[in-house]
C-alpha cells in the first residue's frame, strides 16, 4: 500500500525572479516599442496604418513625431498585447496598494507550502 505522501495530490510552487514591467522599461513608449518589436515592426505597421520608418521615428527617442494615443489605442485594439496598461497600472499603483497585493501573494505562496509539508506528514 503506498503512503499518502505518495497518492495526495501534487502541488507546484511557482516562483518569479523576472523584474516587473516598470522595472523592465523606462516608459510606456518603451514598452510598447518592446511588444511591437517582439511582433515584428512590419506586421505591426501595417496594423497601425504606418509604414515601418514612421512606426519606428515615432518609437524613437530622437524623432520629434511621437506615437500618440490614437496609435495606442489601435495598438492595443489590433495587437490584443495588454502589457502596456499593465505597466502603466503597475507604475502607477499606490504603495499601499502593491504592498497588500505583494502580501497576499505571500500569503497564498506560504499556503501553499504549508499544504505540501503537511501532504508529506512533515507539519
């Protein structure tokens, strides 16, 4: 007969030591140029109505067109990338607010580990 620690279920504990998108990028620019980039600038010119040169001036640092918030708004409609208002939510988000939200992640990751230590008859 096997032991319970063998037939409970299994439970994966998932950690992330990637940065957060306001860590990643300098500014919603760069993070939209990130998600452009990472689709191709062509496809995503021909989404936005742009050609290639135009989408990448108005990427640039240098060009004095910028990409405004019509294009992000086709951007996001066309691409369905989602990361740019994460990065601006996540920026943007109180202190208090990303203290409460990084507390229950630890809450629920400690939960987690409990639960394991006790399916292995260790609590």
């Amino acid at each position: 007969m096997l032991s319970p620690s063998f037939t409970a279920p299994k439970n994966q504990l998932t950690l992330d030591f990637e940065p957060g998108l306001a860590e990643r990028h300098r500014n919603l620019r760069d993070c939209i140029g990130a998600g452009i980039y990472r689709r191709g600038l062509s496809t995503c010119a021909i989404d936005l109505n742009e050609s290639p040169g135009n989408l990448s001036n108005q990427l640039s640092d240098e060009s004095q067109r910028k990409f405004g918030v019509d294009e992000f708004e086709l951007y996001l409609e066309k691409t369905k990338d989602f990361t740019p208002i994460f990065y601006l939510v996540e920026k943007f988000l109180s202190k208090n607010q990303q203290s409460d939200h990084e507390a229950a992640k630890k809450l629920a990751a400690l939960e987690q580990v409990q639960a394991i230590l006790k399916n292995a008859g260790l609590a």
